[in-house]
C-alpha cells in the first residue's frame, strides 16, 4: 500500500517538473506566429494561399489583407503577443487586462481566442498541482495512519516544496483535517476563499455545469474537475 501511493507520488512529480510555465509557451506561440508571418511574406504565391485558405470570410476581409503593410502586421503581432507574456508574469487573481486584440486581418484572425488560454492553462495546473498534493497526503497517511495537521508536514520527505495555489495572489493551497479525512481546496477562479465550499460547477455529477473563468466558490480536490 504504502509502495503504491509513493510509486504514483514520485510519477506525478516528474510530471509535474516537466510542467512548461504559461509564459514559456506564449514565447513559443510568438515565435510560431512570426516564422508563420515570414512564411507568408516571403513569396506573393504564399500570401494569395493564406488568404484563400478559408481565413477570411468575405472579400472585403481578403482586400484589407492588401492595405495593411507586412511591417505593420509583424509589429502588431509581436507587441500583442509581449503584453500577454507581460500578463502571465502575473497572478492570475490580480486579472490584468487584456491588451486590444490589433485592426489588422492576421491578428484579427489569430488572437480573439487567446481571451481564454490563461484560465484554461490556470485550471489544468491547479487540477494537476491538486493531485499532487492529494497523492502525498495519501502517501503520509498510508505511512503514519494519519493525514498531517498541515501541509508543511510533507516536505521535504513527500513534496520539495507545497505548490503555491495558481489562483490566489499568493500562498499555498488551503487544507484542514476534518472528521472523514480532509479538506483540500483551491480559492477558485474568483480568487475568494470561501472556506472549502465547493463550487456548484465542475462537481462530479452528470449533466453539471463545467468550470469556467466566471465560476464561484473552491476548487475542492475530490469534488470539483475540469
């Protein structure tokens, strides 16, 4: 028993230390999207395929293609992209604001669905860091026939460090021991500790609302999920 919950401990760590941080794959996604755009650039034939490629949805988006110089585009799309990776820095409780998506056709294209990226990457690594956690505290009870009266008991024997909750402004997950077992939550996408009250969306339930950006209440490990 006790080989077992260490086995998938040690395996979800790895996992999770491979995790690439939000901000690292926005520069990806900006280099991508520049290669993209030099692509296109280089030859007219490439640029007469991107804009016949059931990008554009009528003609008078393909002629706006044509008005607005390639310099222009690059620029747009490199300053947008900046200004995300700026914004990841960022908790994502302190909801710094979206930059204005650029007038030109390719950022007009490219960009509108970045609006939601963010919390979707928050919410996997909040599930993930929460299964972690959860993973330890089984490995500890396991060992000692006992969950442990806080986290910081799990390190460094279970956990290098407590994963900070990626929707808080700052510190760890919230947890508590309680007369079933325990109480393992994150504040939410609200980013408002309501004392491990979980949220009404994403509960293992069929036909229950999903979790999304506008979702209240706590993500509380074993009862909510993405």
């Amino acid at each position: 028993m006790v080989t077992t919950h260490v086995q998938r401990l040690i395996a979800w760590r790895g996992m999770v230390r491979r995790r690439c941080p939000y901000a690292d794959l926005l520069t990806e996604e900006k280099y991508y999207l520049q290669s993209s755009l030099l692509e296109i650039f280089a030859k007219p034939r490439n640029e007469w395929e991107f804009i016949n490629n059931n990008y554009f949805n009528n003609r008078i988006d393909k002629l706006r293609w044509w008005t607005v110089s390639k310099c222009e585009i690059m620029d747009n799309c490199t300053h947008y992209i900046d200004q995300l990776i700026a914004n990841a820095h960022k908790p994502y409780a302190a909801h710094p604001p979206l930059p204005p998506i650029p007038s030109d056709p390719f950022s007009m294209i490219f960009f509108p669905g970045f609006d939601t990226v963010q919390y979707r990457y928050t919410a996997n690594q909040t599930q993930t860091d929460l299964l972690l956690v959860a993973l330890a505290l089984q490995a500890y009870h396991a060992e000692h026939g006992v969950y442990p009266a806080t986290l910081t008991v799990l390190t460094p024997g279970y956990l290098s460090a407590i994963p900070a909750d990626p929707f808080a402004l700052s510190g760890p997950f919230r947890y508590r021991r309680t007369s079933s077992g325990y109480a393992l939550y994150s504040v939410g996408p609200d980013g408002k500790d309501d004392g491990g009250t979980a949220s009404a969306d994403g509960r293992r339930k069929k036909g229950g609302k999903p979790l999304s950006s506008s979702s209240t209440g706590d993500i509380v490990a074993g009862v909510n999920v993405q």
